[in-house]
C-alpha cells in the first residue's frame, strides 16, 4: 500500500509548512488535489494519514480530497475531452496522439487551522 508512503510525506511537507511561531496552532484540514491517473486511492490514503498523523503536529487533522479528472487534448486535432473510460483516443478524430493535460495530479493545496 504506497498510500503510506503518500500519507507520510504529505505529513512532512504539511509540518514543514508550518511557521515558527505558529507550531503549536491545531491543523484542522490538509486541503489535497489527487488526480484519477496518480493511481491512489482516496480511502486509503485517508486511513493511512489518520494513522501516520497521530503524535505529529497533523493529529487529529482531516483530509479534503478534490480529486482531477483525466483530461486530454489531441495533437492531431487539438480536440480537448475528459476521459471516462479506459480509451485513450481522440473522441473526434480518433487519433492515439495525445497529451494528458490534467489527471496526474498530487497537490497540496492548503492547511485550515482552528480558530
């Protein structure tokens, strides 16, 4: 299960974010960015986190995971579509030429502090 792996480095780089002078505020919400291509499951990167999280400054702290869907243009056409299904042709020219242009994604994009 790499959504260990995920889940601690999310931890480190979310610590290391914090202030100095802020490290003893509680970390509310770890706001992520996941794409539907980063082949990682949004169920078991939460558990694995809740796990990793405990005596670290991310204890107790949730996870808001906006997943990406797969997004492709086509070379041939410049034709842009979401992917649904396991075809990565061009829907209009059908064409094998393309570039994912979103979907890949792991981001963090935020912490939410409490009050």
């Amino acid at each position: 299960m790499h959504e260990m792996g995920i889940a601690i480095q999310i931890i480190d780089i979310a610590s290391a974010s914090i202030p100095d002078n802020m490290k003893d505020i509680r970390i509310e919400k770890v706001n992520l960015r996941i794409g539907k291509l980063s082949a990682v499951v949004p169920a078991s990167l939460t558990f694995c986190f809740e796990i990793a999280a405990k005596d670290t400054p991310l204890a107790g702290a949730k996870l808001n995971i906006e997943e990406i869907p797969v997004k492709a243009r086509c070379r041939k056409c410049d034709n842009e579509w979401m992917i649904t299904d396991p075809v990565f042709n061009c829907v209009k020219c059908d064409s094998g030429d393309i570039d994912i242009i979103s979907g890949r994604e792991l981001d963090i994009v935020s912490l939410e502090t409490a009050e």
